[in-house]
C-alpha cells in the first residue's frame, strides 16, 4: 500500500514510478500464481499444471 501511495504522489520522481510500477506487477504475479495454487490444493484439481 505504502508504495502505491509513493507512485501516485505527485512529487515521486517518474523513474521511481516505473521502479515501483515494476515491482508492482512482479508482485502482482507472484500474488495471482499463489492463489491459483491454493485453488487447486482446495478444489483437488491438477490438471492445470504448466
């Protein structure tokens, strides 16, 4: 939460926003990838393996 406030504030540097931005979405995907798992452990389901 901390760093989406600093992205949106006005007075953070626009290289800071892409590097937050960045991380962001790395979390993002790491985040989705996580609950998909947890998805399948409670559902049973492993077909869906990559």
């Amino acid at each position: 939460m901390a760093a989406f406030l600093e992205a949106i504030e006005k007075n953070t540097d626009r290289v800071r926003k892409a590097e937050i931005e960045q991380q962001l979405l790395a979390y993002r995907k790491l985040d989705t990838y996580g609950m998909v798992k947890l998805w399948q452990a409670f559902s049973g389901r492993t077909d869906l393996e990559r």
